[in-house]
C-alpha cells in the first residue's frame, strides 16, 4: 500500500505532545510502542549517518495489514528490521519478518528487542539494539581495512 506512516524520531518531543509527566511510569502509556519503533528507527538511522553512508528508511505495509517498520539500503544490501518492545521475542514475531524480508529480497532480517537476548538463525537476528548498531559499526570498520 502507498500510505506513509508518520515516526516522531524526537522521543522526548512526542512525550511532550502526548503530555507525559515525568515522574509516571513510560510503560504505562498505551502509545509507548509507538515511542519505541521511533527512538529505535531515530538510533539507526543516526548511527548510518555518523558512520558518512546515506540510506533512505521506508516502511512496508501489505493490503492484508501485515509489516515491516524499517526497511533500508545499506552498502547495496536492503535490511528489514522489525521493531519489538519486548523483553522476551518468540517465534510468532518472526514469520512476518521473514516472509516479508523474504518477498522484498532483504540481505538481513532483524528482529529488534528491548531484552538482552541474541540469537541468529533461519535467515533472522533476534538482538537488541545496542548490539545492533555495534554490528553496523563493525561491519564499517571491516569494510574500511
């Protein structure tokens, strides 16, 4: 579908908007997974910029509802990433990743959580984000030496 779907990536100018008082509980609010998808996409988007390699973020959603938060080009290699607010991934929140990544020939598929589990197989990553933006450093570093 060509719909455009609207990310705040200033988390802390949506809490504002939103009317957040500081002192509650963020997970509370029934629009943090909102808050999340765009503090993540804000993270990597600023971390491929630092690193001097453009990429243009897209988001893909199919006619029957099914979606990918971020998609984009790195290095002539397409990336799907789905955006979870999760501490505990499971196997459910991997099949429309894949079939998806799968459909649009995405190089890597990531499954981005709040937790610190890590796992790769069946074509998916399973990481949180800190460990996320370590690979997309790394991957720069062994692209320069």
């Amino acid at each position: 579908m060509k719909s455009p779907k609207i990310y705040i990536r200033d988390s802390g100018l949506l809490h504002a908007l939103l009317d957040f008082q500081p002192g509650s509980d963020l997970r509370d609010q029934s629009w943090v997974g909102y808050s999340w998808e765009g503090f993540v996409i804000e993270q990597i988007l600023s971390t491929i910029h630092s690193l001097g390699d453009p990429a243009t973020p897209y988001f893909l959603r199919t006619s029957t509802g099914a979606e990918i938060d971020l998609i984009f080009s790195l290095r002539g290699s397409l990336i799907a990433v789905e955006i979870k607010l999760t501490t505990d991934p499971d196997r459910s929140m991997l099949k429309t990743l894949d079939t998806l990544g799968s459909a649009i020939g995405a190089k890597r598929k990531v499954l981005l959580h709040f937790g610190n589990t890590t796992l790769q197989g069946d074509g998916i990553e399973v990481i949180n984000l800190p460990n996320f933006l370590d690979s997309l450093r790394e991957r720069q570093s062994s692209r320069q030496t």
